[in-house]
C-alpha cells in the first residue's frame, strides 16, 4: 500500500470536459492520461473528484461487482445499468462502455447497434471493444457510424481461454508481431486509443513509435501515454488474487469491515444508537399519546383524525 501525500487535483468545477482532441493533445504534450474503471455512482464520484482522465465501465464489473468468475456472463443491460449510474457520478471525465462478450462479434450490425445503446442509453462518450482480427472489422463498423472506439489488445480477459489463461501476452517474437499488428489495424480503422494489456515492457516500448493514437498500458510498461487500473483493484476493495501490475493504494476492503464489524459490536453492545441519533417529541404530545395508550380499548378511539 503507498503511503505518498495526496496530490490534489484540479477541483472538478474548474477542469475543462476531457475530449478526443484533449487526449490527443495530452499524448503529443507527454502528459500521461489517467484512466480508472468505475461501476456504479460513487466510484464513478470518486474518479472524477480525484482528477481522473478516462472511466472506464469495464466488463471487469462481471467479477468485481457482480461476483462472477470471469468477465464472460456479462450482458448488456447489466453493462448499460452500470455506464448509466457511472455517468451520473462523472462531470469532466471522457467516459467509456465496455462492449460485453457477446455483444459485438456476430455482425457489424449488432455492434453498432449495441454500441449506440451505450451512447444512447447510458450518455457514454466511446465503446470499447477486445482483440483485433474480425474486432478491426467492427471497429470500423462503429467508427463510421459516428461513435468513438478504444481497441485493446495483448490480454483480453473475454477470450482468455483461447489464449491459454489469464497470462501476459506477446511474450514470443511470432506473438509480439501479432500483438503489434492488431493494435496498427484498430489505429487504422480509427479507433481514437487503444489499451494494451499485459504486454512485456520492452515490446510495448517497441510498438510506441509506431502508434499515432494514445496507448493505455495495464501491465505493459511505462512508455505508454496513460495507465489505468481496476478501481476494486487500486484501492483494495476486493480480498484475493490480483495480477502482477497491480499497485494497491489503499485497503478498502479492510477499512469496510473494520467500519460494519464497529458497527455490530455497538448494536450488540447496546451502545447504538445515542441520543444524538434519534428523534424527539413534545413533551406534552408525548403525554397526549400515551394518554390514548392507556384507554381500555383503543380500536375507532382515535383522536386525531388523519
Ligand atoms: O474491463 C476492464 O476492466 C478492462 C480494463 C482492464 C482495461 O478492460
């Protein structure tokens, strides 16, 4: 867990909405980008309060918030819920749908059509989508239908088990080449970013010359233009297994037992709730009430009409 100060960030009312020419414009400059995934209204909250670029509603909502084992049984209204809740958390941040499995791969109709449900439903700014290969084609599908798309390759967790589990990626001159190809193919088709995924550094840093879009690295080095991490991830939220690119700034989930275990021991101790968290009535009112407690039978003797 790092125990660096708090940088603060612009305060959200005086930054500018982060645009397509925004990040262009971040990566021509050397300005690394911040991306986070968020899931629902208060990560999405904290994320724009903390100064992030980019939110993400990622299909990782499948294991991190729906407690699926994969990111596989997602589907789209589940994903639309999530991106809708995200939005009304978010001001400034560029804001991405994650096209579920499912979604995208069957024709360049139903990924456009899915992706405008994104854009239409849930007020995203892109969709992004996994793999090259037939993806390239889609993503050119959406692209000339008007909306945004980030590619992502190396690791995608939505096919990982055709890619021999959830392992770093390209780690064969043959698989790097295949790597650098689909990324070059989505930068060609226009998607505005790509993601590379756990990808080792050293062919990461050989493809980044050649990209004219901004990359975004998890597990794939320093040399791309931003980094962005799984929100339960960074800020330990979840107990359990994380990937080697993981840092953890924080151990929420701790902090969150602590917080209901204090909670359960004041209940059973029978020191909540204090005065000061409950309500009072006038004593003559009291007395009132009590007065109607006492009568004999209290069916239809109501004084007070309601
Ligand atoms: O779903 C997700 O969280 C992602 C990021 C890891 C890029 O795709």
């Amino acid at each position: 867990m790092s125990s660096a100060p708090r940088v603060p960030s612009t305060p959200p009312d005086e930054r500018p909405k982060v645009s397509i020419p925004r990040l262009n414009e971040m990566r021509e400059l050397g300005e690394p980008i911040a991306m986070v995934t968020a899931y629902d209204f208060p990560s999405a909250q904290v994320a724009e309060e903390a100064g992030v670029d980019i939110v993400l509603v990622g299909d990782s909502g499948a294991m991190t918030v729906l407690g699926h084992d994969t990111t596989v049984p997602v589907g789209m209204d589940e994903m639309l819920m999530l991106a809708a809740a995200v939005r009304r958390g978010l001001g400034t941040a560029f804001l991405v749908g994650d096209m579920p499995f499912g979604s995208y791969e069957n024709s360049n109709e139903q990924a456009i059509a899915n992706a405008q449900r994104f854009v239409k439903e849930a007020g995203c700014d892109a969709v992004k989508l996994e793999r090259g290969g037939a993806s390239v084609d889609r993503a050119r599908a959406i692209v000339r239908a008007g909306i945004p798309v980030m590619g992502h390759v190396g690791l995608t967790p939505q096919t990982a088990t055709a890619l021999g589990g959830y392992k770093a990626q390209g780690r064969t001159g043959e698989r790097a080449a295949q790597i650098a190809e689909d990324a070059f193919a989505l930068q060609a088709v226009g998607c505005f970013s790509v993601v590379f995924e756990a990808v080792p550094a050293a062919v990461t840093a050989a493809i980044m010359p050649r990209m004219e879009v901004p990359v975004i690295g998890i597990g794939a080095g320093r040399s791309t233009d931003g980094q962005v991490l799984v929100f339960h991830d960074l800020l330990g939220i979840h107990t359990g297994h994380t990937a080697r690119f993981v840092k953890r700034y924080a151990d929420i989930h701790g902090a969150m037992v602590d917080g209901v275990s204090a909670y359960v021991a004041d209940v059973r101790g029978g020191r909540f709730p204090e005065d000061s968290h409950t309500y009072s009535i006038d004593p003559g009112e009291l007395r009132a009430f009590e007065d109607y407690l006492e009568q004999d039978s209290l069916a239809g003797t109501s004084p007070w009409d309601w």
